[in-house]
C-alpha cells in the first residue's frame, strides 16, 4: 500500500518525463497552434474584407461550425477513450484524422474571392470535425503522460510552449516574408502550407515514442460518459462554466482585434508585428506561469494572469491612435497575461478526471478533454457570432476610410464587453477546490484502492491454484 512518503516522493515529478519524450509529445503542438491565430484572428477579416462575405454571415458561419464542433468533440472524446491499438488509444486517432485535417486547411485558408457563405461554412465544419480528431487525443493523451500535479504541470507546460511557438510562428512567418501590406490572402496562404508540409512529420514522429505502461485500475468501473461526469464532478462542472465564460469573452476581443488596430488605432499595416510582440512575449511568460504554479496553484496563477489581461484591455483603451511604441508595450504586456490561459487548462482537466476515476467511472481523460473541447468551441463560436453581428448592429462600416466614426463600436465590442466577461469568470477559479494538497490526497486515494484490489485479486488467485492443484488438495 503506497504511504505518504511515496505520495510524496511521487510529487517532485515523474521520472519516466525525459526531454526527449517532452519534446516529441510537444511537437505537433507547434503546427497545431499554427492554425489558432489565422483561426482566431484572420479568418473573419479575410472572409469580410476580401473574399467578401458580410459580417453577420461570417460570425453564423464560425459560430454553426463551432457548435457542431463541440458536438463531435463528445463523440471522438468518449471513442478514444475505449479505444486499442499498437500504436496506443490516442495517437491513432491522431495519425488517422492528419490527412483530412491538411485537405481542409488548404481549401478554408485559400477560399476564391466571391466564394460565398455557403464555402465558408461547409469548409468550417469539415476543418472542425478534423482539428478534434487530431487534437483532443492529443490532450487526452498529454494528461496520461504523468499522475502526479508536478508532473503534469511540466508536461503542458512543454505542450503549451510548443502551443506558443506555434502561435508566435503564426505572427513570425509574414512578417518575416511578407510585406507590411500584404493582403489577408497572402499570410493566410503562407501559413497553411507551412502547417501542410510541418505536421505529417510531427505526428508521425510521435508514432514511435513508446506508451508509458500505465496500471489499469481493477476495481469496479461504473459506466458514464460526459453528462454523468459533469452530474458527478462538481469540480468539472465549475471549471467547464469557468471556460467557457473565459473564452467568450476572448474570444469576442480576438474576433476584432485586427479591425481594432487597422479602424481604432489607425495601425493598418501594423497588426502582423503587434501580433508577433504579443506571441513573443506568450513565450517568455510560460515558464514563469509554469513555475508560479508550483508555488501558488495553478487556479491562483490562472486568476491572476485574466485580471492583468482585463488590465492591458483598459490601458489598450487609452493609447491614442498612430501611437506604435504604445501600442506594442500594451500588446506586450496582453501577451504576457495570456500565458497562463495555454498552459493551465489542460493540466486542470487532468486533475479532475482523476477525481472522476477516484468516484468510480475509470480513466476518462478522453471524456473530460472533450468537455474542455466543448465549451471552449462553444464560447469561440459564439464569441464571434456575437462580435461580428454586433460591430453591424452598432454601426460599423469595414468599407468607409479610416476615421473616428467607428470608434464606439470597436471600443463597445473589442474591449468593454470581454473586460466584463472575463473579469466575471475569475470569482469561479480563485477559490477552485482542487489544488496541488487535494490532488495528492486523491491519487493517494486511487493507489490505496488499487492496492487493495490488487491484493484480493492476488488472494483470490492463490486460492483457486491450491484448490486446481494436480493432487487436488490444499497445500500446507
């Protein structure tokens, strides 16, 4: 039976977590998070701007196709978790979905001028469907890799900055090889192709990191997928309406951050290096957030890094307009405060699927990555279904020359509204429950059940061999 000094011993960090294993898990983290930005960022304007989809059908269009995202998000979610292979329960899935994942980047990223609502949409939902196949294994599989709070701090804090270098490769690239006036089109056709030539080889090398031999719990395993974790698992519950009001609310700032720094700070040929401060600045912070989570709990680090970043939105708000060293000390600072919100989440969810296993319903990390999944497409759809419309509503003219006429609007929706909602969802992670001492007790917990599962199995065992023995007596 493990005792405290192994629940201890075990809290310094997993031995089996070797740089060269971080490094390759980590690896297709970078061409994955190379579609956030253009996802998040680009799209919507390159749909509006050039390819000449209004505004209203835009934000429907990212907002139908996240919804039906989140739905599959479930399904792939619960599959993986039963699934079995050579190659283990998560990265098939990976390998499998990586060749319709490419197909759909090329034709979202590269839509014909004049293209129509109707491409958007239909491209948006296959890439979606795709992008889950391949990432929420991805994250199921990371939340295995290690039991322990530390350890799974270390492996998503390697995921995360790989996330971060993804990013910040996103912002890199154009500004690196293309013109300060390059058209939506051009950066959006860079990126893709980097994505389509970098992630095959990413997710292939991950085929031959060997599977960490993890022990299968004998105890009773009560059936139940993501409604009855989230009936269950209060914790869940509270993180999962934590998120998705989090990202709502980001997710409504980055729908329009780009027209923010070309209608508001009058910075048009601007937004691709104010966006690679941003992402350099992510980077640099992610150790720290990392760090800071050993020693305050990652709910703290996570709390503290949403009220900096409602705190950049308002010092964005004052910086007047052609002001560029301002402008990018802000879009500095916003990329420090955002650190925390790659790298923690994940690690949470890992967390609280052990508690889920502790009440009975097995390793579901699958399930409970699919929930995270969920909620966050859910807020990232409605988020900018609610965004674009709403800049519409208020007036907001992407066609009229640059002037103060469409201040208001992009001063209403790109920094009042996610400073409310964001700041709002930190009084539901300040106090979360599970922290790094109720996490130990938890796994110390699971070990002791097991323990004893494990030795009424060996009983039971000796007891039917003495009684199967070739004389057909008990031995002494």
């Amino acid at each position: 039976m493990p005792d405290n000094q192994t629940i201890s011993t075990q809290s310094k960090g997993d031995t089996a977590l070797t740089l060269r294993r971080l490094l390759t898990f980590s690896g297709p983290a970078i061409p994955l998070a190379m579609l956030i930005t253009p996802v998040i960022n680009y799209l919507p304007t390159f749909y509006v701007t050039e390819v000449g989809v209004s505004l209203y059908w835009t934000g429907l269009a990212f907002m139908i196709a996240n919804i039906w995202d989140g739905i599959t998000d479930v399904v792939i979610g619960r599959m993986s978790d039963v699934t079995r292979s050579k190659f283990g329960k998560r990265k098939i899935w990976m390998l499998c979905g990586t060749l319709p994942l490419l197909i759909s980047i090329y034709y979202l990223f590269n839509a014909p001028i004049g293209s129509g609502k109707e491409y958007l949409i239909i491209w948006m939902s296959i890439f979606f469907v795709f992008w889950t196949i391949v990432q929420v294994p991805y994250m199921a599989w990371g939340a295995e890799m290690s039991n322990c709070y530390e350890g799974r701090s270390r492996v998503f804090g390697f995921r995360e900055t790989g996330t971060t270098i993804g990013i910040f490769l996103s912002a890199a690239l154009p500004f690196i090889f293309l013109s300060d006036t390059a058209p939506m089109s051009q950066i959006l056709r860079l990126i893709s192709y980097t994505i389509i030539f970098t992630l095959p080889f990413m997710i292939i090398a991950t085929m031959f990191l060997g599977e960490k031999q993890r022990h299968i719990s004998t105890s009773p395993r009560r059936s139940g997928g993501l409604l009855t974790a989230i009936k269950t698992n209060k914790p869940f519950l509270r993180f999962l309406i934590y998120h998705f009001t989090f990202t709502l609310g980001v997710s409504i700032l980055n729908a329009v951050i780009v027209l923010f720094i070309k209608y508001r700070l009058l910075l048009e040929n601007s937004f691709i290096s104010l966006i690679f401060l941003a992402f350099v600045s992510a980077i640099i912070g992610m150790p720290i957030c990392v760090r800071a989570a050993y020693r305050f709990g990652r709910h703290k680090v996570l709390s503290a890094s949403i009220l900096l970043t409602s705190l950049s939105l308002l010092i964005l708000l004052a910086i007047p307009a052609q002001s560029y060293l301002a402008a990018a000390v802000c879009f500095v600072l916003i990329g420090l405060s955002t650190s925390a919100a790659w790298a923690m989440p994940p690690a949470i969810i890992g967390d609280l699927s052990d508690l889920g296993n502790l009440k009975g319903y097995g390793e579901q990390a699958g399930t409970y990555m699919a929930g995270i999944n969920l909620v966050y497409k859910l807020g990232m759809g409605l988020g900018v279904g609610i965004a674009l419309p709403m800049l519409q509503i208020l007036g907001f003219d992407a066609n009229s020359d640059l002037s103060t006429a469409n201040n208001l609007p992009l001063i209403i929706v790109c920094c009042i509204i996610p400073i409310v909602i964001m700041t709002a969802s930190v009084g539901l992670i300040w106090n979360f429950p599970i922290d790094s001492n109720r996490h130990a007790r938890i796994r110390k917990c699971l070990q002791q059940r097991d323990s004893r599962s494990v030795t009424r199995l060996t009983n039971l065992g000796s007891t039917e061999s003495r009684h199967n023995s070739p004389d057909g007596c008990v031995k002494a």
